[in-house]
C-alpha cells in the first residue's frame, strides 16, 4: 500500500509540471485515469508493474515537454526571440556551444579541455560513452539548427518595400557555425569515404 501511495504521488508531482492552464483543465482527469489503469493492470497481472510506470510516466513527461513548447510558439515568445537578430544569435550561439567547444578543445588539444572532456565523454579513453554520443549526435543535429535560426531575421522583409536587411551579427555568427558544419560534417563525411574505400577506419 504504501508503494502504491508513493507511485501515486509522483505522478501528481509530475502531472504539476504541465502549464498552469493546462493541468487546471486537465490534471484531475489525468490523475484518476492514471489511478484507474494503475488499479486495472494490478488486477490483470501478478508480475511487476514496473515497465507499465515507467510508460506512463515517459509518455506523461512527452506530453509536458510538448505543451510547454507550444505554450512558447502560441505564445509568441519564440517569434520575438527569432525576428530580433540579437536574440537569434545569441540562441544560435548556444545551440552549437555544445559541439564547438568540444570541437575547439580536441582541434587545438587544449590540455585543460581534453582530459575532463575524454574523461566525462569515452569510456577507456576511445569508445563514445553514452553521454559521449548524445553530445555529438545532438551538436550535429543542432549546428544546421542553429544555422537556420540565425539566419531567420534576414530572410524578413522589412519596410514598405519588402527589403531584406543584412545584420552584422548574424553575418559573424553564420560564418562561424558555417565553418563549424563544414569541419565536423565534413570531417566525418571525409573519414566514412575513406573507411569505404579501405584507407582508414577509426
């Protein structure tokens, strides 16, 4: 009993973390229904009711991520953030700080980088830990992003005439993230050419 009174009450932590808005409309229902499947599945099965927690905890933390994102677009926050060239850089900056730096660090073998760096991101010193492949799957992921992003405020037309204006950040920024898509994509473009042909295979 007292089990289930824990699960019950982390998922009503969890359900508050939906917008205001929506967890007023909606938090109840979730709550009994959770508790109706909870109960049902208890019933069906003597095994376990681990692997069916664990999915309904992850879909409902899905679900929370994905209306805060649209409480941000609805809400007009990303927009303003993207039309102002300052903002968009400055979030494109972000977004490809991850890979960039870690890019910087192994590029130049910055020594106080390179050691917490292969530390915290392989294991043995060579193999990609899981932390590892999150960090450079997400930074090639995010630097086209970021590119795009901060290109947003010039491709707006501006003024009676519908001109589109050249903004001085931006220019700085996109060339930086250029070059770096063009070192890490390319790289790796590079490097899976030559282990098709035989060359070399890291």
């Amino acid at each position: 009993m007292c089990e289930l009174d824990a699960i019950h009450r982390l998922y009503r932590k969890l359900l508050s973390l939906y917008p205001r808005a929506f967890k007023e409309r909606l938090g109840e229902s979730m709550q009994q229904t959770f508790n109706d499947l909870y109960n049902e599945r208890k019933r069906q099965t003597k095994q376990g009711l681990f692997g069916f927690v664990l999915l309904m905890f992850l879909e409902t933390a899905i679900g929370i991520v994905r209306e805060h994102l649209l409480l941000l677009v609805e809400g007009g926050m990303m927009k303003t953030i993207l039309a102002n060239p300052r903002s968009a850089a400055i979030t494109s900056l972000i977004l490809s700080l991850p890979l960039g730096l870690t890019f910087v660090a192994f590029m130049f073998n910055i020594e106080q980088m390179v050691k917490p760096l292969t530390a915290l991101l392989t294991v043995n010193g060579y193999d990609l830990s899981a932390l590892g492949r999150i960090v450079l799957m997400g930074g090639l992921f995010l630097v086209p992003v970021a590119f795009v992003l901060n290109l947003r405020p010039m491709l707006r037309k501006e003024g009676s005439e519908g001109k589109r204006r050249l903004h001085a950040i931006n220019l700085i920024v996109g060339a930086i993230i250029l070059l770096l898509i063009i070192f890490t994509w390319g790289g790796l473009i590079v490097e899976q050419i030559y282990c098709l042909r035989g060359i070399r295979c890291d």
